[in-house]
C-alpha cells in the first residue's frame, strides 16, 4: 500500500524543489511539501501568483485521484485480510458463505426484474430484450447453484471441525439447502425459466402470425408453448408453498442464518405472463 502516494510525493516534491532552484524560492518549500503534501496550496500561491488557481486545480485533482486509488487498494486488501487471523477452514468456509449470500441476493434481484418485465405489454422489442435478461438470469441462477454446492460438499468433508468449533449455524445452512422442499423449489424454477424461454422465442419468431392470427399452425404450436409454460409456472408456485412455509419454520428456529436464505421477494408467486 500507499506505493501511488509515496511516488506522488516524491514526485511533487521534487517539482517544487526545482521551481525553488528556478525562482530563488526557499528550499525548505520542497521539504513542507515532502513531509505534508497538503501544504502545497501555501507553495503554489506563494511561487505562482498568477497561475496560481489553475495549478491549485491540478493539484487538487490530481491528489484526490491518487487518495482515491490509495483508498480502494486499502479496501480490497481489507476484504482480501479480513479472515487472514482464522484457522483456513473457518476462512474457506465464511468466505462461501459470503459467495452464496451474494448470489442469492443476485438471484433476488433478478426474479424482482424478470416479474416487472413480464407484466409490460408485448411487443417484439419487449419480447427480445425478456429473452436477453432470461439469459442472464439463468446463469446467475447456475451460480447461485454453483455456490449452493460448493458450501454443501466444504461442510460435509469438514463437519466433524464445525460441531468442534461450534460453528452450528454453518451446518444449519447446509441442512437448509439440502431439504428436498428447498431442491424441488430450485428444480421447478429451472424448469419455469426454460419453458418461459421456449414460448417467448417462439413467439418472437412467429410474431406476425399470432398477433394477426394467420397461421392456424403457428397458433396451435403457440397453445402448446403456452400450456407448458404455464404447467412450469403453477408447478412451480405450488412447490414454491411448500419451501416457503419450511423455510420460514427454519428460520423461526435458526435466525442467525436468515441473510443466506432466498429473500423475501422469492415468497411471492410468479404471475402468468399474457
């Protein structure tokens, strides 16, 4: 750390060093700027009377980027040190926990968007741009996954160490994730995020032909898409019930692990896109 800032400095210092040797200007100058570089507004005014404000700005911007770049690699190695004092498995640990609960916030989010882009009007634009988010929806859904995994394989290889350490709540949020309701639930969503997908691609596709209702084929192919999509939506909200009255029995009974859990918008069921 504080590399940026001791080049800047220096550097400073010896630019005001030389502007001294050209104007005959005291060299202890050189030195206040050395030891407290928030002296060198008394330096530029004093040297460049004139010029002065338009250096003052350069210097005020330029040392505020480097206070700020200074800032930020003192917070990511912050984030990066905060476990170094754990033991490296409650460290590991912790620090899957950190990735599921961002990931689960993602997720949250996501469905909150996804849920506000199925009730607009439909349009082939709207249409297009619900297939994109659909998309990346599915990948943060495949890393929410990803991160469930990850923490249910770590603690299960290391449960004996988090019983010694009394680290329950850790193992409490396995437990949580690996309940069949809690499976099912995430089951049932993949499925509803690629039927979703199916019938708004066909129907972006075929357009023209059901809105004006041409095509008597492309209708009955939309009918299908549709009924499926909708036997993923209902099965899904049913099977979506049953997780939210276990989960909120669990959480009743282990608070400590409520911020790792699906937020409260995934409660809600999922309305029928028209």
């Amino acid at each position: 750390m504080y590399y940026i800032y001791f080049s800047y400095v220096f550097l400073l210092s010896g630019l005001t060093l030389l502007d001294c040797f050209r104007k005959k200007n005291p060299k202890w100058w050189a030195v206040m700027v050395l030891l407290a570089p928030v002296t060198t507004p008394y330096v530029i005014f004093k040297s460049k009377k004139t010029a002065g404000m338009i250096l003052f700005m350069v210097f005020l911007a330029s040392f505020s980027m480097v206070a700020g770049a200074e800032f930020y690699i003192w917070a990511q190695e912050k984030e990066k040190n905060k476990y170094a004092h754990l033991p490296p498995i409650t460290s590991q640990v912790l620090r899957l926990c950190e990735t599921l609960k961002q990931t689960t916030n993602d997720l949250d989010a996501g469905l909150v968007k996804l849920e506000n882009m199925s009730k607009v009007e439909s349009s082939l634009e709207k249409l297009h741009q619900t297939i994109a988010f659909i998309k990346i929806l599915r990948i943060t859904l495949a890393q929410n996954l990803d991160a469930i995994d990850r923490l249910v394989k770590f603690t299960t290889d290391y449960k004996d160490y988090f019983m010694k350490k009394e680290l329950h709540w850790i193992y409490q949020v396995r437990e949580y994730y690996t309940n069949r309701l809690v499976i099912r639930h995430f089951q049932s969503l993949e499925t509803y995020l690629d039927d979703f997908n199916a019938l708004l691609t066909y129907t972006a596709a075929n357009f023209s032909h059901i809105a004006k209702h041409k095509d008597p084929a492309s209708l009955k192919n939309y009918d299908e898409y549709y009924l499926r999509y909708r036997r993923a939506v209902d099965r899904h909200n049913a099977f979506n019930v049953q997780r939210i009255e276990f989960q909120n029995n669990y959480v009743k009974k282990y608070p400590a692990i409520k911020d790792y859990l699906p937020g409260e918008r995934q409660t809600e069921s999922f309305l029928l896109w028209e």
